[in-house]
C-alpha cells in the first residue's frame, strides 16, 4: 500500500488569505510526482468530501517541474471567526497523509519527458536549448 506521505517529502496546509485555505503537496522526485498525478487522487470532490467545500469551488494545480500540487478551497469559516478551530489552516492536512494512492502502471507515453522539460534540463546543466519542433 503506498499512502500520499509515501509520494511526498512536504504535505501541508496554510491559510491563503482569511477566506481560502490552501494545500501543498511536493513530491519526492519524478516518478512519485508522475505516479501520484497518475492516481487521480487528488481531485476537487475528494477535497469537497472531507472539507465540506463546492467542488466547483477546489482548484487544483499541478506544476509539473516543481513536482507538486497546489489545491485551494473556501475555508469553511473565516479566519478568527469564533467557530474555526484552526485559525492557521495548519492542521487541515492531517486526514491527507494516510490516503492510499492507487497505484497504476503508467502509460509509455507519460514516462516520456515534454519538450519544455527536456530544455528546462539541458539549461539547468548549462548546455544549450534544443530548437523548437
């Protein structure tokens, strides 16, 4: 059984303003960012499941070469006011951690590298971009 914490080096949740409640998920290296992307687990109904949120209201970002995920939701109440229990949002992710991610062999085609990664590559090696295709 391989969990999100398995995937990830960094699983966190931050306040992002006093109205939005924010989730950081930094993947180990490649492979655990392609296979975690793979699972389709981190999806908006899963966040409006366990947070209570509109899923038309979760956005979720992949950045492919940071190796990690970005979901933003309305907090449930606003930050300070006399009902929210966390008023950093820094414990929301706990229930995240432990999730099975369901693994998946990947396509061949998904182990295969854009062309803007294979230039952001040679760039940070210092050798010179490849030409557009």
């Amino acid at each position: 059984m391989t969990t999100l914490l398995d995937l990830c080096s960094l699983i966190r949740s931050k306040n992002a303003g006093p109205f939005v409640l924010t989730f950081d998920f930094m993947c180990r290296d490649q492979q655990s960012y392609r296979t975690l992307r793979a699972s389709g687990l981190l999806t908006p109904q899963l966040f409006a499941d366990l947070y209570g949120a509109d899923p038309d209201q979760v956005l979720v970002v992949h950045h492919d070469r940071a190796q990690a995920v970005k979901v933003s939701l309305p907090r449930p109440v606003r930050q300070g006011d006399i009902h929210d229990s966390d008023s950093y949002g820094g414990q929301q992710y706990a229930p995240l951690v432990d999730l099975e991610v369901p693994v998946h062999p990947l396509p061949m085609y998904t182990m295969l590298t854009s062309p803007y990664e294979e230039n952001a590559d040679r760039v940070d090696s210092g050798e010179a971009p490849l030409p557009p295709r």
